[in-house]
C-alpha cells in the first residue's frame, strides 16, 4: 500500500473514510491505469472526475483541437484554448486539478494499428468517442486483449452507459452483441447535424466515471450485462437487460471475427463531440 503523504492524506480524505474504499482502495486507485478515447464532451467529465478521485495514470486519446462550438459541452477546455489539441487542453486541466495523476496524451487517431499496442498497458479503457467505427473498433480491441470496456453515448436529448467485460463474467455480453455491426456511414447525424443538450454530456461521463472507479476498486455491481439509458426530457433512467448473443460475431460459439476489423471513416471521424 502507499504511503500517502499529508497532503494526499488531505486531499483524498473523503475516500478515505468510505469503509468500501479506505486506504487500500485509493492506494489502489493511485496505481491503476485508464484509458480513455476522446477528451469531448463524455471524456471531460470522465476525465476531470478521475482525475480528482486520484487515478494515478489517465491516457487520453483524440486528433482534434478545441473549437468555439465545443464549449457548451466540453467542460474540461475554455476559451483560451481554443485552437490547442484537446488532449494537450485536456492535461493542462486535469493536472492543475491533482498533481499526483501522471496524463499521457496520444494526439493521433485510434486505428487498428495502433489500438492493441496502446491498451495493452491499461487496466480499463472508457469510450467516449463519437462515432460507430470507432467504438467498434476499441470493442474488437478490448475483447482481444481482455480489457474492461466502459462504453458511453449520447444524442440529442438522450444518452447510455454500459460496461463490457465478457472475458471476466460468464455470460456478459459485448458491444457487438447488442449491435453486430456499425450503421451504414451518413445513416446517424453527428452531434453538429443533430445538436446535443449540454448538460448531458456531464451526466452520461459522470455515470461512465463512477462506474470506472467502482470497476478499478472492485465494488458495488458492475452494469455489465446493463444498459442504462437516460432520457433528458422526461428525466427518466432505465437499465435494461442486456443478453449475450450465442450467434455474436465476435464473442459467440461460432465468431467469424478473429482479428481487428476496418470500417470505413473509422480513422477520418473526430472522437468526442
């Protein structure tokens, strides 16, 4: 275990006295590793949140910079930054916040490449991206190297949050089992098409944060196997039930998926809108 110092004695006290975290549970968080795809909208309330909570090693990918139209959802960058990478706005933030977390930024787009290699040194990866490909690209990659997957999305007025794990619990469904295969490109409009309510995106990544700590300390109950989905207008969250697929392309008895999958756009799309 850690020996903290006063200053983290201090800073992390609230964890501290949680009988489910204590000292060995914010040692824990200080020694693990995340990885996030996307520091946008989803990604800044994930990452601010841990950040704060002292995960000690927070890596951030997205090729995008700060724009002007980012700012009414992506809490993590200002005006000042405009024009800056975002991992790069990203960090400057998330270390002014907490000193103690180390932030490696990956200012390059995620590709089948590259994905394996990167997550290979992490304990969780969260989604926060804002595109099919994409997120079925970190899916494939995470089930390959047999990480936990925390996927969130939104749109409009609505948002979900699920947790993929089906190399730790028997029967836990992944990505694919709810959906086999990405929408054909053009098919969704994007956040700039479509408009997303602001505050949603710090409810959706708030979830995917406590879900990220619950799952790096190893309590509570894991939405694996869950889909919850919020619907902003009504105010209403629901968890609905998600089933492994025996016909899965990817996890099921038969997979005809052995190896990372290409899809067109999944290199060209921005992440975290």
């Amino acid at each position: 275990m850690i020996d903290f110092t006063e200053e983290q004695i201090e800073r992390y006290s609230r964890h501290i006295i949680l009988p489910e975290v204590g000292a060995e549970g914010q040692s824990k968080l200080l020694e693990s590793k995340v990885f996030m795809i996307g520091a946008g909208g989803l990604g800044s309330p994930v990452a601010y949140y841990l950040a704060a909570a002292g995960v000690g090693t927070i890596g951030i990918a997205d090729a995008d910079v700060v724009d002007m139209s980012n700012l009414q959802r992506q809490i993590i960058h200002n005006q000042d930054r405009v024009g800056m990478p975002k991992v790069e706005s990203a960090r400057e933030t998330m270390q002014a916040l907490n000193p103690d977390v180390n932030v490696k930024t990956y200012n390059y787009f995620i590709t089948e490449e590259n994905v394996r290699e990167i997550i290979r040194e992490y304990d969780l990866i969260i989604d926060g991206c804002d595109n099919f490909p994409t997120r079925f690209l970190v899916n494939d990659a995470c089930y390959f190297e047999k990480k936990p997957l925390i996927s969130g999305a939104m749109f409009r007025f609505e948002g979900q949050v699920a947790t993929f794990k089906p190399h730790q619990e028997k029967g836990a469904p992944c990505y694919r089992c709810l959906y086999p295969e990405p929408p054909p490109a053009g098919l969704v409009p994007s956040c700039s098409e479509a408009g997303i309510l602001g505050a949603l995106a710090g409810a959706v990544g708030t979830i995917q944060a406590v879900e990220a700590v619950k799952e790096l300390l190893g309590i509570g109950t894991s939405l694996a196997g869950r889909l919850m989905v919020f619907d902003a207008l009504r105010m209403e969250w629901k968890k609905l039930k998600l089933h492994k697929d025996p016909a899965c392309p990817l996890c099921g008895e038969n997979p005809t998926i052995t190896d990372l999958v290409t899809y067109e756009q999944a290199c060209q799309l921005k992440f975290g809108e």
